[in-house]
C-alpha cells in the first residue's frame, strides 16, 4: 500500500537478405536517417526476426553501437513488415519484436542527444501497446519519459511513469521487475527536478522491491536490469543531480561494479561515478572514472555527454596527467 501511494504521490506532482546489411550500408549515420528512411523489406518468419532483434540487444548491451546503428534500419523494415503480414497470436508477437526494435532506436538516439529519441520512444509504445504484453509496455514507456525529461519535462515525465508503474501486476516477477525500473527512472528524473523527498521515496520503494525477490532468480529485461546494484547507480545518479553528491560516496564504495552483466550497464555505472567525483571537485578520482568507462565500453565515452565531461576536466584548473591524450582519443578536446 506505501508503494502504491508513494505513486499516486508521484503523479501528483527473405529473412537474412532482408535483415542483413551490405557493405555499401555500413556507414554510420544518425537514428533520425534510419527512422525516417526504412528501406523497403519483405516480411520475415518471426523465429528469425526475433533472433535478429536479440542480436541487436546484445550489440547494445555490449556497447557496440556503431554496429547497432548500421543494423537498425533493416531491421525495423523488416519488423515493421512482419507485423503488416501477421494476424492473431503472430501479431501480437511482431509488435513486441517491433517495440523492442524501436526501444533500442531510442536508447542508441539518447545517448546520441538525439531528438529523435521521441520519434522512435513514441512508435516503441505504439507498438507495444498494440501487442497488449505488459512487459513491453514497461520498457517503451520507460524510454519514452526519459525522451520527456531531457528538454525539461519533468514533471510529466514523472506522472507518466507513476501511471505506468501502478499498472504493472507486482505478484509477477517480470513485470514487478520492469515496474522498479521505471520507478528507478522516476527517482532520477524527479532528482533532476530538485524534488529530493520523491527521488529518495522512490528509490527506497524500488529498493524494496527488489529485495521482495532477491531469493529467485532475477527476471531478464531487455536493456535494464532491476536489482540492488541498479538501485545504487540511480542512487549516485540521483545525488548528484539533486547537488548532494557527498551522500553517494558511501553508495559508490560498496558498488562492485565488475560483477554487472553488461558492458552498458558497467559504463553507465562509471559515467554516474564520474560525475559525482567530478561534482565534488575532485578531478584525479574523475578522470579514474573516465578510464573506466573506455575500458567498458570505448564508443560510451565518445557519447556527447562524456566527452563534455573530459573537456571540463581538460580545460580545468587542475593539471590531471594523461588527461589530454584521452581527450584527443575520445574526440572530447574538440567537444
């Protein structure tokens, strides 16, 4: 009952031609190229397109994003056609190929800054709203406020969510998984908002929730996970954006970050880290972060975002050795 009402609380404020990619198409463009130029593709059995949209999730989850980019538009083509040809229990499996598709066009568009995050968060939900999965739904709709919350959209992004979240059954592993990520995912937006009393709220009842099922296995999302360690990295992400990053150097410590699954998630977690040093001031424990980060993940570190971050650090008052070669590596000393 405390979750639900700290929610309502919330509120209140030819398979491998078709999905194969020719030399000639790997060049890497931008999400808004392939939303907005799918090319031409014939439907594909579902067994093959959902083996295609799970290697595409493993590129993402292994921070291949390069290789993701160059794959998107044929397979969403190819999804997209898929679903138009199926009728009944196939349909709906199509649209959850289709959503997921669209979640990953998004995750890759965010961490591009890219506007089009919206476009492809928005097509992500209708699709997954049309395949009438809850999990799914989970996952688009996490992604879609993310796109709300990056110009400012605070507020709504948090309702949304709150409304999102008190939908998901809790008595099912899965999606009482998916609803603590989005839980998660309000908690660091309302940080950004300076609402420190609904951040801290929300990760402690998301915290909760994942202790509710520590002794069973833990559910598999698609891009996220939702565990004690997630709740910890939105805890440093959210101190630091709440301006009380001295709070989450105790959250940092017990962190272990090498025991996460996923080269994504791992550099997320050092990114997150990253800031809160550098919020504190200290430029040595930083550009350590930053290290960490490239050896995760290389193209996490050339996102817009990190690479400001080593350009503060470059052009700082404080001489950090080794700092300019990284920033010439990274692309960040012409940020």
């Amino acid at each position: 009952m405390r979750r639900r009402n700290l929610l309502t609380g919330a509120m209140a404020l030819g398979a491998t031609a078709a999905l194969g990619t020719s030399s000639a198409e790997a060049a890497e463009g931008t999400v808004e190229d392939t939303l907005f130029r799918l090319p031409s593709a014939p439907p594909v059995p579902l067994a093959r397109l959902t083996q295609e949209i799970m290697k595409a999730r493993a590129d993402f989850r292994a921070a291949h994003y390069t290789v993701l980019g160059q794959s998107l538009a044929r397979l969403l083509a190819a999804a997209t056609a898929t679903r138009d040809a199926a009728t009944g229990h196939e349909r709906e499996r199509a649209n959850i190929a289709l959503a997921r598709g669209y979640v990953l066009a998004a995750e890759l568009a965010l961490k591009q800054h890219d506007d089009s995050a919206w476009v492809a968060a928005d097509r992500a939900l209708t699709a997954a709203r049309a395949s009438g999965h809850p999990v799914p739904i989970g996952e688009s709709s996490r992604v879609l406020a993310i796109t709300m919350r990056r110009p400012g959209r605070i507020p709504a992004a948090v309702q949304f969510l709150g409304h999102e979240a008190k939908n998901l059954d809790t008595l099912r592993p899965q999606t009482g998984a998916v609803r603590t990520t989005l839980m998660l995912t309000a908690a660091y937006t309302a940080a950004n908002g300076g609402d420190r009393t609904t951040a801290l709220d929300l990760l402690n009842a998301a915290e909760e929730e994942t202790d509710r099922w520590a002794a069973q296995p833990n559910p598999e999302l698609f891009t996220v996970d939702a565990n004690k360690a997630q709740v910890d990295v939105y805890r440093i992400g959210a101190h630091t954006a709440l301006g009380t990053p001295d709070e989450a150097v105790e959250v940092a410590a017990r962190l272990d970050i090498d025991r996460m699954p996923t080269a994504e998630r791992r550099a997320r977690a050092w990114t997150d880290t990253a800031r809160m040093w550098h919020a504190l001031g200290d430029d040595r424990q930083t550009f350590a972060a930053l290290r960490h980060v490239e050896q995760e993940a290389p193209q996490e570190v050339r996102r817009p975002a990190v690479r400001a971050l080593t350009s503060d650090l470059l052009y700082g008052p404080t001489r950090v050795p080794g700092i300019r070669e990284f920033a010439g590596r990274t692309g960040a000393s012409f940020a």
